[in-house]
C-alpha cells in the first residue's frame, strides 16, 4: 500500500485527511508563523456540524478569533465582501450553518497555491519522508 | 458552560480526522 506521506503529496485534501499529515503540516505553518490558517479551516468545518443552541455563540467565537482584526493572517486572506457578510451573520439569533464557507474557500485555496506547495518542498516534510 | 475558547477548541477538534 501506498505510504501515507506520499498520499499526502497528491492534493492538500490527503494531506488534511490524516493525523499525522495534519501535525507535520501544522508544525509547518507555526514555523511560518500562520498556524490560523489551517485552525480555521477546520474550525469552519466544525461549525457546520455544531448543534444549533451552540451556534450562534460558536460563530462569535470564530469572528473574534480570526476576522475581527484585519491584521491576522486569516483576515487578511479574506475578501472585504466576504467579511462584511459574515459580520452580518454573526449578529443573528440562529445563523446559518454555512456562513463561513466562501471564507473557508478562500483560505483553502490560499493554502493550496501558496503553503501547501511550499509544505511538500520543506526540509520538514522532505525529513519526513 | 464552556468559554468561548473552549469551544473553538473542539469545534477545530471534532472536525479533524480520527487516528488511523
């Protein structure tokens, strides 16, 4: 069978498919100082599945965290638009379970054209290996 | 009741994949 460290060569979903992946990435992305990035990648797939009487306090969780202040790594990967209707989302009562998705998207394809690239050619995953 | 930190916590956690 196929090892699972070149598995996680073949797109970034492998890689964000495995623990062990997901750990050698993360320690990556600490060492480049943008760990948020993958924390709310993730965070954004959990939101998804929470329970609606946690949402609502969830998703103030995520917008303080990571997109409150433009100066973050994550917000600034995030289109203004994007932004703005999270923000718009973050205020209701119940909000919608996909809400940071566009968000999600564009941080994942951040990741994709940019770090993840940069993971596969790093003396951390070619020591891996 | 968790803190808002807690639960991001797991919200991260219970995203990830289970060990193989």
């Amino acid at each position: 069978p196929t090892p699972p460290y070149l598995k996680w060569a073949e797109s970034l979903h492998s890689l964000l498919d495995d623990q062990e992946g997901i750990q050698l990435f993360r320690t990556f992305l600490c060492q480049e100082g943008c760990a948020d990035l993958l924390d709310f990648w993730f965070a954004c797939s959990g939101f998804r599945k929470t329970s609606q009487e946690k949402r609502a306090k969830l998703a103030k969780a995520i917008y303080r965290k990571y997109i409150v202040d433009g100066s973050g790594i994550v917000s600034r990967q995030i289109k203004a638009a994007t932004k703005s209707f999270i923000r718009d989302c973050v205020v209701r009562p119940h909000p919608d379970p996909a809400m940071f998705e566009q968000a999600q998207t564009e941080i994942q394809s951040m990741m994709e054209e940019n770090t993840y690239p940069l993971f596969l050619k790093s003396d951390l995953y070619l020591e891996y290996t | 009741m968790d803190s808002e930190d807690d639960l991001l916590q797991k919200c991260i956690t219970s995203a990830m994949p289970k060990q193989r």
